[in-house]
C-alpha cells in the first residue's frame, strides 16, 4: 500500500475549528493555541469508515482508502463539484463546502463535530465551518498553526483526517487509558519505558486539556516526589536505564512547576555529568544506539525545565559522538560497535532521541551536523518501509532483513520522528509526508479497541559477537508481543506530534 498525495506549506492557518478538547499547553515554551483545519489535498476513508474525501484547496487528489487501494493521484474525490466563492457549511450538514476549484465531502477523523461559527474562505481555499463530517466525526486539527515556534508552521493537510477509530485523537486516549492502572507498577528492569509511557501520557492529556486524567497520572508520581518510594538509584554505578527516569519528574515540573520533581530530574541530569570522559562525554556512555534517547532525553528534559544550555551543548556533543561511531554510510545506525545489525528500535531510539534533540538545539556548527545526520537517517529508512499487503507502512525487526517480521516500536518511532521533521519543516518532500501518513496507518491497524498496540518487541541486550549473519538472527528470532510499553510510548509520542498546533523546532 502506497499513498499519494499533495503536500503544501503555506504562510498562514486557513480555518480554526473547536475540538471537543482544545489542543493548547504542549509543554512548557507551547503557546496555546487553538488548532486549525488547512487547506490541501485531504483523504478519503473507505467503506464504512467515511463518505468522501477531506475538504481540499486547488482541487486536490482524494486520498486512499484505510488499507485499501490509493485513489489515483490528483482525481477529485466524490462529489467534489466546488461551491462557488467558497460557501461556508452549515453546522451538521455532513462536510465542508469547499472554495472555488476544491472539492467538497465528508472527513474523517476523531474529535466531537463542531458547531461553531463558519470559516471564510481564503483565496479559493476551503470554507468551513462547524461542519459535522459524515461517518467519522469533524475533521480535526491535524494542520498546524503559528505561534509555537520562531518561524511559520508548514501546513500539513494530510494529517488531517483518519479512518474512523484510528484518528492520534482516537488512539492516545485509547492508548493512555490503558497506561492508568499502571501508574503504580515498580520501575522494574525496563523502568525507562515505564517512564517514557507515563510522560508520553502526561504530555498527552496536557495537550488535549484531559485535566482529569493527567491530575490523576501526576497524583500517581506523589510517591516518589513525597519520597515513600525510592527512587531508581543515580550514583556512579547507575546506567543510562536508571537515570532516564529523570524524565518523568522533569515533565511534572514543566507541567505544574512542582520543585521536589525538579530535583528528582536535575539531580540525575547532573549526576550523568559528573565525571565526564576527556573528550566531554558522560561515563553513562556505552555506545549502544538505545543511549541517544536514554542520555539525549535526559538533557533535553532538563533543558526544558530550566533553559540552561549546558544540558543541550551536552546532548550535541554526545549525539555527534554516537552518530561517528554508529551510523553507516546508508544512514542507518548498528545497535552497538559490536552488534552490526540494523535492529530496528536501535534505530528507533535515535531517531526519536535526534528529533526531541533538534526541537530545542539553537542554530550552530552541531545543529547544522546533527540535521544533516538526521536527515540521512530518514532518507535510508524510506526504501526500508514495507510498500503492500497487511503490514504496508510497517518497518521490520532488523530493518533489511526481508525475512525478518514487522515489529510496531521501530514503526512508532520512525512515525513519530518523521512527523516532527515534517510538522517542523525540516523535511519538505512529500515523499515522507507520505512515509508518515503509511506509518500511522499502520500503526491504527496494529492498535486494538483498548489501545493496546501489537509487534512489539521486547526488551533487549545486544547481540553476541559474531557475523553479521548471526547477530541479524539474533533479533529477528526473539518473540514479538502485545501490551508492551516500549510500544506504547512511542505510539504516544506519535499520536501527539500530529496533533500539536504548534512547530517548536522552526528555527
């Protein structure tokens, strides 16, 4: 399965629209907005799921079917005879009425419909207004809007609109209902995708304004910031494992400026630092690829929590040290220097790791190095995407390992730091906004009606020294499963970076 579509930036957000809950509050330097539906080529559910296509401005293509066939490239949806001057839509008539030369139908997508006040049309674009979209509710703000960064927000019409039930809306509500009851679990062996989960979940309900839920998660976190539960342990024998639960209290404080969190975080930012190697690198270093989420995130966090540019030199400097010892000329990243595979989440994790990195890092020498890594890590992830049958959009256990099984963390990960390249403009072909757009698809048909995202694959080590061959086995034989959170994070961190308004990382 191969979706195409068009992919357009614009200088301005054509049409606000009210959610059920409004996307505002991202993270602590968010300006809160409200989201906006843009103008573009929008798409089409299929059979039950939706009648039509989205709204699009010029006559744009109606998109594919939820795992089905693509419609053909630029063929008006259904139904697209353009309203002339663009007039707007009556509040529950069942779509949008689109500008002149756009196409009018239902979207779909999650979210109450709304009944507000109808948009204007701008310059033949969509004018819609409260429109209730037929077979999938309103279509919801998966455009962006200005104000959340330093530059203008690439305007992305093609997250816009989902199959019905597989909307980010849809599917992180599902996703963090799932993680509530598990806000008391002990941190365990593979704490840190406990702790990634739960700051996914935080982040989450903050941005849909879910106040109710995300006072409970943060009620849950009381034990260790009131100290009846110890801690992960942060001396100097504690690995990058432990300390990434740092994390979490440093998203509680950015969240609600609770300073018994603050020191949990900074302490362990710090202590990560306090005897570092002779070239600036933290003794947690093990060069494993996992660490450029492990490490980065830590620093990263800690910078949101105080702006302190210390924390962001130190995620640069290691990240470019991990990218020389790691990446391979194709762009892809070994697990470890003595695990040659291409393991999936290995690759996952810096992915995510670098975009979460380069939302915060200024302008300079390593940003500009770290982007230019970045990017030919994307470019030699895209001819790995499985193109057709049940698992299109999915990435593999060992990346280039045709034999080796589609495995949804990798998936997760790779979505999530696509999106953030797209939602930021870092990326501007629309070969990845279609990357994108497959990989969350993917990821709506390995998700279940509780949330509960399926592949995953466990935890891990590396693989033993040997041949390429052998260590490829290694990975590829170990047994995927269902209601793990190193998958449920990561479907978190994508569920909310098509939803943000904003685009942080516009430098």
């Amino acid at each position: 399965m191969r979706l195409e579509n068009t992919y357009r930036f614009a200088q301005c957000a054509i049409v606000t629209l009210s959610l059920s809950a409004a996307l505002v509050n991202c993270s602590s330097t968010d300006t809160p907005i409200n989201p906006v539906v843009t103008a573009g080529a929008g798409h089409a559910g299929s059979g039950t799921n939706a009648a039509g296509a989205a709204t699009s401005m010029g006559g744009g293509a109606a998109g594919a079917p939820s795992g089905g066939t693509p419609a053909a490239g630029g063929t008006p949806a259904a139904g697209g005879t353009p309203a002339a001057g663009g007039t707007p839509a009556t509040a529950g008539t069942g779509g949008s009425s689109a500008g002149s030369g756009g196409t009018s139908g239902a979207s779909t997508s999650a979210g109450a419909p709304s009944a507000g006040a109808a948009g204007t049309a701008q310059g033949g674009g969509t004018a819609q207004g409260g429109g209730t979209a037929q077979g999938g509710g309103t279509a919801q703000g998966g455009g962006t809007a200005q104000g959340g960064g330093t530059g203008t927000c690439p305007v992305i019409s093609d997250f816009a609109t989902w199959p019905t039930g597989k909307s980010p809306l849809e599917i992180g509500k599902l996703a963090v209902n799932n993680f509530k009851s598990h806000t008391g679990d002990a941190y365990g062996g593979a704490g840190y995708a406990w702790t990634f989960t739960y700051v996914a979940s935080l982040q989450f309900t903050k941005l849909t304004e879910d106040s109710a839920t995300n006072a409970t998660l943060i009620q849950g976190f009381e034990r260790y910031a009131s100290g009846s539960t110890a801690p992960p342990s942060n001396d100097t024998s504690s690995t990058v494992d432990d300390r990434a639960f740092g994390d979490l209290p440093l998203e509680i404080f950015i969240e609600n400026q609770d300073a018994r969190s603050k020191k949990l975080g900074i302490d362990r930012a710090d202590a990560q630092w306090a005897n570092p190697t002779s070239d600036g690198i933290t003794k947690d270093a093990r060069y494993w690829a996992d660490d450029m989420f492990m490490i980065t995130g830590l620093q990263v966090y800690a910078y949101r929590a105080t702006k302190d540019l210390k924390y962001l030199t130190r995620a640069g400097k290691t990240m470019l040290a991990y990218e020389a010892a790691l990446q391979q000329a194709d762009g892809n990243f070994w697990h470890t220097k003595q695990s040659k595979a291409y393991w999936g989440r290995a690759n996952g994790w810096v992915a995510a790791g670098v975009s979460e990195l380069l939302t915060d890092l200024p302008a300079g020498a390593d940003r500009t190095a770290i982007m230019a890594a970045y990017k030919k890590q994307m470019d030699g992830l895209l001819p790995l995407q499985i193109a057709s049958g049940t698992d299109a959009g999915m990435w593999r256990q060992v990346l280039d390992l045709a034999s080796s099984n589609p495995e949804s963390s990798c998936t997760a990960m790779f979505t999530f730091a696509l999106i953030t390249g797209i939602r930021n403009g870092w990326l501007t072909d629309a070969k990845y906004v279609t990357a994108a757009r497959n990989g969350w698809l993917a990821l709506g048909t390995k998700t279940n009606g509780s949330g509960v995202l399926d592949k995953v694959c466990p935890g891990t080590g590396q693989a033993d020294a040997g041949t390429l061959a052998s260590q490829q086995s290694f990975y590829a034989n170990i047994a995927l499963g269902s209601n793990d959170q190193h998958g449920q994070a990561p479907l978190l961190w994508a569920a909310r970076a098509l939803l943000r308004p904003d685009c942080p990382g516009v430098h």
